[in-house]
C-alpha cells in the first residue's frame, strides 16, 4: 500500500494492476493547508474517470482500467516519472510570483513547464540541462502527449462553458515498458475559470468557496 496526499494506492490479484483509492481530503501548498470533505475522494474519482476514457478515445494512452467503485479506480501498475508536466494557457499562479508575466496573460503557444516531483523540496521548477543530468527521461513524448491533452481536454471544458486555464500531468512506465498517463485528472491538478472565477482547487487554497458542490456542478455538466 502506497499512502499519498489525497489517494491510497493498493495491490492487487493481478500485478500489472492496482486499485487508487480518492480519499475525502483535500491539500494545498503541499499538505501545509489540509480538510476533509465530504464526497469529495468520489467526486474526483468520477470526473477523472470521464476524462481517462474520453482521452483514450482520443487514442492518449493512459493507466486508467476501469472504475469498479465510485471512489477506486482499477489502474495498470506504472513505474511514476519523478517529473510533472504542467501546461499553461493563461497566466496565474508561480508563473506570475517568480516573473513579470501579467495576471491573465494568455499565450499563443502555451507553455509546458517541468517541475521535480518531490515534496520535500517544494517541487522546484526544472530545466531541460537539469532533467538530462537527471537521467534519460522522455521529454518530448511527454511534451507532446501534454499539448495533445491540452488540446482534447480544452475543448471538453469549453463546451461547459469552463476556460483551461493550467493543469498537470504526471507519466509512468507500465511492466512492458509502454509511457502511460497516469495519477488523476480532476479539478485538483488544474485550474478553470469562468469570467474571472475560479471552479478549482484554488477555491479551497484561497479560501473563497465549497469545492465539493463545485466539482459536482462540473461532472454533472460533462455527464449532460
């Protein structure tokens, strides 16, 4: 059993498989800021279920099985990429703290940033020179993958009415070897905002609304 942040990863039958289990716990600055509310591990278990299946249509290849509760996904069993991926559309967030990029920049090409997967340095921000020194990690798949997830899951939320402001991405290796997209893919792990207001989890790091109810709202429109 693995014990992250906000899900449980378990063993099962199978070793090319395990069960991730949503909690009800939600973090920010990495774990410093902490609750547990209510429905919220299935809320998340249910939209990151929607847009697993509708990326593998799109033929994304992901870790994602099937989902045989309404909080537990089925998942292959990869091997995480110490790296996150995250895509930026519009400016908010660090990339606003640490340059002189405007609040609400919106770029052309929108920008794929690496960050180290740890924690216990804060996860810092990465160069390539670093990521090479490293180890021999897949950027330019990984790249690649990210701007064609962009691409499908923009679209997704702009039919709700929702614009894809930034999102992260994490990849791992399955027993053969095969790069899969992999951890979850729900409000948490990006931003969305509708003039001006954020429908993420920077309701709960700012403090400023319910994001269960949100988040609700959200699936209940992408199952409309």
């Amino acid at each position: 059993m693995i014990k992250g942040k906000v899900k449980t990863v378990l063993e099962t039958d199978n070793p090319d498989e395990v069960l991730i289990q949503y909690e009800d716990k939600v973090t920010a600055g990495n774990g410093r800021k902490v609750d547990f509310p209510e429905g919220k591990g299935e809320v998340c278990c249910k939209i990151s279920q929607l847009l697993f299946e509708e990326l593998e249509r799109y033929g994304i290849r992901t870790h994602y099985i099937s989902m045989p509760t309404p909080t537990s996904m089925c998942c292959k069993k990869v091997d995480i990429i110490p790296i996150e991926v995250v895509v930026r559309n519009i400016a908010t967030g660090s990339i606003v703290r640490q340059t002189n990029i405007k609040e609400g920049t919106e770029f052309g090409w929108p920008l794929v940033e690496w960050y180290l997967k740890d924690d216990e340095k804060d996860d810092p921000l990465l160069t390539e020179n670093r990521i090479w020194a490293m180890g021999n990690y897949p950027l330019r798949d990984m790249e690649q993958t990210a701007r064609e997830v962009n691409g499908i899951m923009g679209k997704i939320f702009r039919e709700i009415g929702l614009t894809l402001v930034d999102f992260k991405l994490e990849f791992g290796y399955d027993s053969r070897q095969n790069l899969l997209l992999a951890d979850e893919l729900s409000p948490d792990g990006m931003r969305l905002w509708r003039e001006g207001k954020s429908f993420d989890k920077d309701l709960f790091r700012k403090g400023e609304g319910d994001i269960v109810s949100t988040y609700q709202s959200i699936l209940g429109k992408l199952n409309g």
